[in-house]
C-alpha cells in the first residue's frame, strides 16, 4: 500500500466518523465510546500496515518484504 493509499484511506475513515457524529443521533456516551473504537482499530490497522504488530496475516505492507 502506498502512501497516498494510506493517506485516502484515513482521510475517508475522518469523514466517515465526522458524518457519523454530525448527523447520526446518538446519545453521547454513545459517540464516545465509537470514537474510541474507531481510533484504536485505525491505530492497530496502522501498526499493522507498517509492520510493528501483526493482526493474523494482513497483507497490506509499507515498505520491506512480504512474509510468506
């Protein structure tokens, strides 16, 4: 995955979760507890993007080889 997939993803996973917390009519407990899961998952998809943590085979890499 290249940078400015990288970069397109997280801009579109930004305005999925502003579109989510503007128009969405959640209590707001609700909104918190989504955006804290939307946060660790991009996180931990990051991580596991530039290889620091492996979440069971991902294949999207930055960089390096690809384990086989």
């Amino acid at each position: 995955m290249g940078i400015i997939q990288l970069i397109v993803v997280l801009a579109v996973i930004g305005v999925l979760m502003w579109l989510i917390n503007t128009y969405l009519p959640l209590a707001e407990p609700w909104k918190k507890i989504l955006n804290i899961v939307a946060i660790v998952a991009t996180v931990l998809w990051l991580l596991s993007v530039f290889g620091i943590f492996d979440m069971g085979g991902s294949g999207y890499r930055i960089g390096g080889h690809h384990r086989i």
